[in-house]
C-alpha cells in the first residue's frame, strides 16, 4: 500500500511505501505491520509523521507505546550501521552490540525534538555510538580497573605514540608525567592498571630455551600449593603437645606411627595385653586433637 505522508514543515508530500498500512487501530497514525522492513528512506519520512504525533500523545497510551515502538523498530537500520564500525573490535558478539547501540537509539527517540530542525539521523547517531562505546569500555577490561585509570589508558597510549616519534625511542616515565602533566606515581599507576586491559590464556602455549613457543603452557609452568605444606604446620603445632606427654605414651607413640608396628606388637613389647595398648593410643591421641583444636 502506498502512504502520502506529509512532512511536517514542508510543502511536498512524498510518496511512501510501507508494509501493509492502514489508519484505525492507532488513531490517525498509519498501521505498520512490520516497521523494521521500512526503507531507511522512507524510514526517515515516517520519523518525522510519528514524532510530530508522539510529542503531543499521553505517554502510557496505547497510541503513543505503538508510536514509539514503530520509531525503534524503523530506525534499527541506523543501530545496524553504528555497529558495524565496532565488528572488528576484539570482544563482545555483534548481537550485543547491537543490543546496546538500540539502548542509544531509544533514548534519541526519547529527547528528540522536531522543532531543532535537525534531522533525526544526524541526532541520534552519537547517541548509539556513544553507547556503544560505553559498553566496550566497561566490558573489555580483563580486570575492572576504576574509570579514571580506564581513560589514563587511552591518554597514556596517545603520548607514547607520539613522544616516540620525537624521540625516536620509547618516552621514560617522566617524559610521559611532563607531557601530560601528570606525577610521576600517576603515570606508573596508568601503566600498571594497563595491564588489565587484555588478559592471556592460562592455555597458550609459554616460551621455551631456544625461544620457539613450544614450551609447556603457562598453566603448566605456574607453581600449585604443596600439600606437605599442611603437613609442617601441623607438625608445628604437634611438637608442643607431644612434649607433655610422659615417657610410655610417646614411646608408644613411636612403635605405632614411627615404626609402624601393630596394635600387638606393641604389647608384647610392652608386656601389656593389645587391648590396652588400643585404649592408651585412643586416650594419646584424643587428648593430642583436643589441644591441637584448641590452638587453632
């Protein structure tokens, strides 16, 4: 169906083509039945229809959530074309971006005003870009790093760059903190937090001795808690408690766990019955657990 749209402030009244539209179901706004199949072109004649409509409608109304919704709908070919710019940007899918980029859109819409004279193309792309942009520096930090340092970052990389082409060489951290007039523990700080930007994989492959990359990966070759560790701690913790005990039941103790013999051997050592033996290691070692857990 084709739809006479005039344009508000104009004399000419274009020619518009839009999926099956029809006036009655949204008041005297044209039905879209799928505004995001618009053309950008005729996307651009429809905004100003709907807007001129939308800034005088009761917010809530049916009418005005169909205004509304139509102008994020026709005008995703603009959210399309701000992503684009964002494909190759090293993270984050291009559906988020997206996502994020209609985020801008929407609150275009929604601040848009026809009297500017500006059109709503020109208004509402810095909008989505600026979005975008948002998202990427909140997100593509491998460790959250406070926003001033985020935007030291991007300052620090600029003066790098060009203090190398003066100097011919890599600008010294005080070259760096005179440049932009920053102290030197701020420019170090900056360095430091830049770090965080990208992250490697615990996966990839590390160096080797003949510098050819087919060493073992950096998981492989970073050291992992000793157990025995534990071991000497609670040794530690052991020595005091066994010094109290009397000569038999650290004897004892020796032939059970020193010399690994059985609960009989360590009768007839003794010349007591294994019976006994089992009710004096019982005693040694839930009074060593008492006092072991009471030092913790």
């Amino acid at each position: 169906m084709t739809i006479s749209v005039q344009a508000q402030g104009t004399s000419a009244a274009p020619a518009v083509t839009a999926p099956a539209a029809h006036a009655g179901p949204v008041g005297d706004l044209p039905w879209i039945e799928d505004a995001g199949k618009v053309a950008p072109r005729d996307a651009r004649a429809l905004s100003k229809v709907f807007f001129d409509r939308l800034r005088v409608l009761e917010e809530g109304t049916h009418e005005y959530q169909y205004a509304r919704n139509t102008l994020i709908e026709m005008n995703q070919s603009l959210v399309r074309f701000a992503a684009s710019r964002f494909r190759n940007r090293g993270s984050g899918d291009m559906e988020d971006i997206v996502q994020v980029g209609t985020i801008g859109l929407i609150k275009a819409i929604d601040r848009f005003d026809l009297s500017r004279e500006v059109e709503f193309t020109s208004f509402a792309v810095p909008y989505i870009v600026g979005e975008i942009k948002r998202f990427f520096r909140d997100t593509s930090w491998a460790v959250h790093v406070p926003r001033r340092l985020q935007e030291l970052r991007v300052e620090l990389a600029k003066a790098k760059e060009g203090l190398s082409l003066v100097l011919d060489r890599q600008p010294t951290v005080r070259e760096l903190a005179e440049h932009l007039g920053l102290s030197d523990e701020e420019i170090v700080e900056g360095l430091v937090a830049s770090n965080g930007y990208m992250a490697g994989s615990l996966d990839s492959p590390g160096g080797d001795d003949d510098g050819s990359g087919d060493g073992p990966t950096y998981a492989e070759s970073i050291g992992d808690r000793d157990p025995a560790m534990d071991l000497v701690e609670d040794l530690h913790a052991l020595a005091p408690l066994l010094e109290e005990l009397g000569d038999r039941e650290r004897r004892i103790l020796q032939m059970r766990f020193g010399q690994e013999m059985t609960q009989s051997e360590i009768g007839v050592e003794l010349g007591i019955s294994q019976m006994h033996v089992s009710r004096l290691l019982t005693r040694i070692l839930t009074t060593l657990r008492a006092g072991m857990l009471t030092d913790a």
